[in-house]
C-alpha cells in the first residue's frame, strides 16, 4: 500500500519567507509526527498529532512554527518569516496509534533551505 | 544528561566482522525499544524492535538490558549494504518518543 508522502520534495526559499509543507500519512494511521533533522543531526521532535485531540507542540522551537492537522488526514507544517537555521529535513511520520503498534513509518521528508 | 545517548561512531568494520552498538536511555519509565537504520539522505526506516527476552532477525540481534537501561545491536558477518546510520529509539508513550542522534557504521570492503 502507500506509504508516507510528503510535499515538495526539496524548497528553496528567501529568508523572510513563509513556507509550508505537507504530509499524507498513511490511510488508518491516527498518530502522526513531525521532525527536523538537521545536517549531520539526530531527529528533534517537533509536533505530534493524536486522532482528534489537541496536539503535543511541546517541540516547536518558535511561535514562528505551526502545523495543522483535518482529522486523521493530510498535515501541514508552517514556517512563517524563515531564518536561515530552519534550514533542515523537515520528516513526517505516521504510526497506527493502538497498543502494541508503536512503529514510525516515516516519509521521504522536505529538504528546505533558507538562503 | 540527554535522554537517549549513541557512540556517534564511525564504526568502520571490514566486510564479514561481527559489530556491536549500544544505546543507554536515562528514564527508567522507558516501555518501549527500536532500533531505527537511515542511510544517508533517506528517511529512517525500522530495523527491529528490541524485546525484554532479546530478539534475533537473521545476521541482527538485539538485546534488552532494564536493569542497567541500555539497549544493544549485534551486526554478524556484515556487509557493505549494511552500512549506514544505526538509530535507537525508547518509547515512553506517544507522546513520548525520543530518537539517538545515531551510531554511523562503515562496512569496508
């Protein structure tokens, strides 16, 4: 079946710049994850998305990061006025949400830079 | 102390040696074990899960140790495909999960 997506592939952008980015999960998965992982770097949590409750931002590292998420469908992750340390891979992740299926597939991610 | 902690390596290993990787996690609450591979400019992908009673999936072995809080990954007779980024993963709920930034493995030909 489909795998994780994630869109686009690769964004350049200007600093200052707003940029968004998106993740098809996996169709069923109601657990969803976003990571930044920047060059050389482990993967540093930034939100997570649980079904229809309200989601864990506890990772976002600014008030200029948002995501957004309809349902148990597409999520979207925001950056508004990029900085040149956003520069990263941006990985989504999607996981069953039920006991027992704790395991992350994870999609391609987006590989943004902020010039 | 950082919650999960990896020897960032390299390991460079010639092609058919026996490697091991260790992984130490500081919350005891920890429930559940992974371990994650990423090859370079890729999505991390599951490698295995680690059980209590350690787990074997063909050359890859992974063992459990909750009494001293680390997790272990043996590579036997390993090969050039196997070289990439070994990450371990400790679940401690959904909203608890914290990867290591990684254990990065060369196998030399």
């Amino acid at each position: 079946g489909a795998g994780v997506s994630q869109s686009p592939s690769n964004k350049v952008t200007e600093k200052g710049k707003d940029v968004e980015l998106r993740c098809d999960p996996i169709s069923g998965h109601t657990a969803l994850y976003w990571y930044r992982q920047r060059l050389g770097q482990g993967l540093e949590f930034l939100i997570y998305f649980q079904g229809n409750s309200a989601p864990d931002k506890s990772g976002l590292p600014s008030d200029r990061f948002s995501a957004e998420r309809t349902g148990e469908s597409v999520s979207t992750l925001t950056i508004q006025r990029t900085q040149q340390e956003d520069s990263a891979v941006y990985l989504c992740a999607s996981s069953p949400g039920l006991a027992g299926q704790e395991t992350q597939y994870f999609g391609p991610g987006t590989r943004l830079l902020v010039l | 102390r950082k919650e999960v902690e990896q020897d960032p390596g390299p390991f460079n290993v010639p092609e058919g040696a026996t490697v091991a990787f260790n992984c130490t996690y500081s919350n005891s609450a920890s429930q559940s074990f992974f371990w994650y591979r990423q090859d370079c400019r890729k999505e991390p992908k599951l490698l295995m899960s680690v059980y209590s009673s350690g787990n074997e999936d063909g050359r890859f072995t992974a063992q459990l140790n909750r009494a001293s809080q680390y997790i272990s990954l043996l590579i036997r007779d390993s090969k050039l495909s196997d070289s990439a980024t070994y990450l371990c993963v400790v679940w401690r709920g959904y909203q608890k999960v914290t990867f290591g930034t990684g254990t990065k493995l060369q196998v030399i030909p």
